[in-house]
C-alpha cells in the first residue's frame, strides 16, 4: 500500500474529498467537495485536536494513520 499524500490547505483532488468523506463518517463538520478549504482544515484540527496530535492541520503520516485506526474503530 502506498503512502498516504500530505495534504494541507490548497490541495485539491480525489484525495481530499476521501480525506473529507472520513472525517465526516467520524461526525466532524465537513463537506466532501475535494477542496481542502477553511472548513476541512478546521476539521483536521479539531481531529488532530481530539486525537492528542500536533494541531497544523495538515494530513502527514501521524495524522494519516491516527484518521485510518479512528476508522477503524468506527
């Protein structure tokens, strides 16, 4: 399996909105519009926030894997 992309604000694509449907399955406010706009960056926050991660809002690898084993759970 390939390392998930960093994705950070400006980003756009396929990923994004993967990124974007997940946190929404996890009850964060967010739309799936493959932007990673103010309110998707918003949602890694308060994720990477809940989850006791560094809160930059940027989807690297601690916050990548944090998100799929939330998923998990889920």
């Amino acid at each position: 399996m390939s390392e998930m992309p960093i994705l950070q604000p400006g980003i756009t694509g396929q990923e994004v909105e993967r990124l974007q449907s997940d946190l929404s399955r996890l009850g964060y406010e967010v739309t799936a519009n493959g932007i990673f706009d103010e309110p998707t960056e918003n949602a890694v926050k308060k994720f990477q926030q809940d989850n006791n991660l560094t809160v930059d809002g940027i989807v690297a690898a601690q916050t990548g894997r944090a998100l799929g084993m939330a998923l998990a759970k889920a």
